[in-house]
C-alpha cells in the first residue's frame, strides 16, 4: 500500500530534550515536506526537500532541522524543543510529473507536547 | 498578507443541496491548485487539483480556477452529512516546490 508512514504518533517531551520524528515514504517520490498545523493559523510549512541532500526553509523553520540522506527517508530533528513547538506536525510527500504527482500524500500525523 | 486565504466557516447546508467553497491566493506565479478534504483528528486527502482556467469535475466535486481574479472554488454536488469536514485550499508558489495551505473552511452538512 502506498503510503507515508510517521511516528511516534504521540509524543510528550520536555523542553530541552532533542527528539527526532520520523518519516519514510515508499512512492519513490522526489518531492517531501514537513508541516505543522495549529488552531486558527492551519498547515505551515517547515521544511521541504525537493531530493535527497537538496533541502529548503519553508514559512517556519526555526527551532527545526531536517536531513535528506535517503530517497524514502525525511526525519524532522527538534535540537531543543519549547513549548510553542507543541502542535500537530505532518509529513507528506509528492511526485514529478502527471497531474496528480503534484498534489501531496500525507502521513497520519505526530501530535507533539512540550512540557 | 497570507497567501491562501479561505473563509473559517463554518458552512452549514442541508443534505442535498450545493456546498459552495471558496478560496483566492495573492501569488500571481502560482499556477496549481489543491482541495483537501481533513476529517477531525485525521490527516488532509486531495480530492481535487486544477492548473487550468475553468472548471474541472469529478463525481460529485467541481473545482473552479480563475486567473484574472486569483480565486480558486470548490463545488459540492448532493452534499452528505460524509462531507461534514474541513477543507483546505492550496496552492504552489515558489516554483512547484512549496506548497502554501489556506486555514481551512469547515463545512456541517445537516442531515
């Protein structure tokens, strides 16, 4: 089944405590991106990676890394996360070429708590 | 100036009828746009995409984009109470490689 597989799907940290949430695609697709969504302010995107070692700021980027070492693979790294990085983060991924392709897949999110 | 702009809702309409939902965008470079479908707690689905000018249908879904006016819509045929969700406009800027999300126009079918 074609899909974008996050985890953890929950997860409560304490400020400080760097944490990694991972992400794996198996589409093949070159495009992924890492967005959060708040109440009132929707998805925002952090990072996207157009291929692997090819990264990019999105609207959010701060308090965020990302690395794209494998094709399938784009893992989000919180270094030392705060609290107003609690929030709804999503992964998702998307092809080139073909209408479709350009529309994003996402995974079933990671709901993150910073204490 | 957000770039996706969408009425938050909700948008009530009774079973049956036509739930209209609307979008405009400010980046004159864009040139795809999205219709997502998020169910409370879920993950957004696409359930449109139009580049062209026009309208695009499919089932009971009509997307509708116009250039000149940088507005982008989304019409619901014979809603269902199935429809009662949030959906999100998108569209890309920046080349294809960023994806900018409208807010969200939460939509309640009433049965």
């Amino acid at each position: 089944e074609a899909q974008v597989t996050q985890n953890p799907r929950y997860l409560i940290t304490v400020t400080g405590k760097k944490l990694t949430v991972t992400c794996s695609q198996n589409m093949n697709h070159e495009y992924m991106s890492w967005y959060r969504q708040d109440p009132g302010l929707g998805l925002r995107q952090i990072y996207y990676s157009m291929n692997v070692e090819v990264t990019d700021k999105g609207d959010v980027p701060e308090g965020y890394k990302v690395s794209r070492k494998e094709k399938r693979n784009f893992p989000l790294i919180l270094e030392s996360p705060s609290p107003n990085q609690t929030s709804l983060y999503f992964c998702a991924s998307r092809g080139q070429g073909g209408e479709n392709f350009y529309g994003y897949t996402f995974g079933s999110g990671t709901r993150l708590t910073v204490v | 100036q957000k770039e996706v702009e969408q009425n938050s809702g909700p948008l009530s309409v009774p079973e049956g009828a036509i739930a209209s939902l609307n979008c405009t965008y400010s980046d004159r470079g864009s040139q795809s746009f999205f219709w997502y479908r998020q169910y409370s707690g879920k993950s957004p689905e696409l359930i449109m995409f139009i580049y062209s000018n026009g309208d695009k249908e499919d089932g009971r879904f009509t997307a509708q984009l116009n250039k000149a006016s940088q507005y982008v819509s989304l019409l619901i045929r014979d809603s269902q109470p199935s429809d009662s969700a949030t959906y999100l406009c998108a569209g890309n800027s920046g080349g294809y490689q960023k994806v900018t999300f409208g807010t969200g126009t939460k939509l309640q079918v009433i049965p």
